[in-house]
C-alpha cells in the first residue's frame, strides 16, 4: 500500500530575488589599482542566458551600450556590463594606454558575473574597434567566456590579433569578427 499524503507539506520555495530594474552604475579595479567605470544593465530574470561584457571604441565609452542593444531583440535575456577604460570617459584621446587597457578588459570580465543576477558561467564579450581587439583578448584569457563579438578589430592593442583568435579557437571559444577591407590588423 502506498503511504497517505500528508495534508501539511515542509516543502518552502526559495523565492528567486528580482534583479534590479534599471541600468547601474558600477566601478571595479583592474590589477594595477586602477578604479574604472562602467554601467550594469541587469536581466529580465535572474537567471539570463548570458551575460555580455561590452567594450565602447576608442571614441566612445560605457555609454554607448544602449545603441548597440537596440538591434538585439527586446525579449533577449541577458545582462551586459559595459565599461570606460582608462583614460576614455567621453572618448579615449590622444594618449592610449594600450597595457592599462588590457588590465581593464581583464577586469572587466572578473567583475561582471559578480553583479547582480548576472550568469556566472556564460560570459559574451562584444567590442569595437580597440574594443573589439580587447573583446577577443578578454575573452581568450577568462574560463568563463564562451565568445566574442568583434566590430572592426584591427590590431590595436599591440597584441597579435590572429594568435589571440586562434587561441580562442583552441579553446572550444566562439569568434565572430566585422570588419572593413581597408582593415589590415585582421588576417
């Protein structure tokens, strides 16, 4: 005989915390010390698919985020940190600080599924320009990327741009890259 249910149940739900509503400012340091900016989009749940860790070009910063994401579906479920680097709020200026930069992109990828409802284990990386350079270089370095979206890479950082998508390759990692033919950083 199988035993009668009970009318009382000891089963209690942990409820899932909602994410937070809007766009967060954030700062985190990079290896150096270097304190950086950047803005948290949150998920729509807080258990997104991914979570996109965005790299503005030389001429932009963590602003630029929200003209990208609307070409991204509205329903997608993700969560994106993007970030200024040093020396690039408002645009990078004359002066690149292409090692400074590494340590950020780095950063930025250890910062990011720390956030709030963020994924953990599912980080995408999208970058322009320099930005891109980095997406695929932060990307190659962090266990928990999966990919990189390049806009216009072409060699920027001073790191060799076919090792590091090679790298990536290796390692299982997904690249995709958007460039010019006049871009000659990209082979």
């Amino acid at each position: 005989p199988s035993p009668s249910p009970s009318a009382t149940s000891t089963f209690t739900p942990t409820p899932t915390p909602a994410p937070p509503t809007q766009p967060q400012q954030t700062s985190f340091n990079a290896e150096d010390g270097q304190v950086l900016g950047g803005t948290y989009y949150p998920p729509q749940t807080c258990s997104p698919l991914l979570t996109i860790v965005y790299f503005p070009w030389v001429r932009g910063d963590q602003n630029d985020w929200p003209e990208l994401a609307s070409l991204l579906p509205p329903d997608a479920d993700y969560s994106t940190l993007s970030i200024t680097a040093r020396g690039c709020q408002g645009g990078c200026g004359q002066e690149w600080d292409r090692a400074g930069w590494l340590l950020d992109y780095a950063a930025a990828l250890t910062t990011a599924p720390q956030l709030p409802c963020a994924n953990q284990n599912q980080l995408v990386t999208i970058g322009s320009s320099v930005g891109a350079d980095g997406a695929i270089y932060a990307c190659g370095q962090a266990p928990t990327c999966v990919g990189a979206l390049a806009f216009s890479p072409n060699g920027w950082l001073d790191v060799p741009y076919a090792d590091e998508v090679a790298r990536m390759v290796e390692q299982g990692k997904h690249v995709w890259a958007v460039s010019g033919q006049d871009e000659t950083g990209v082979t």
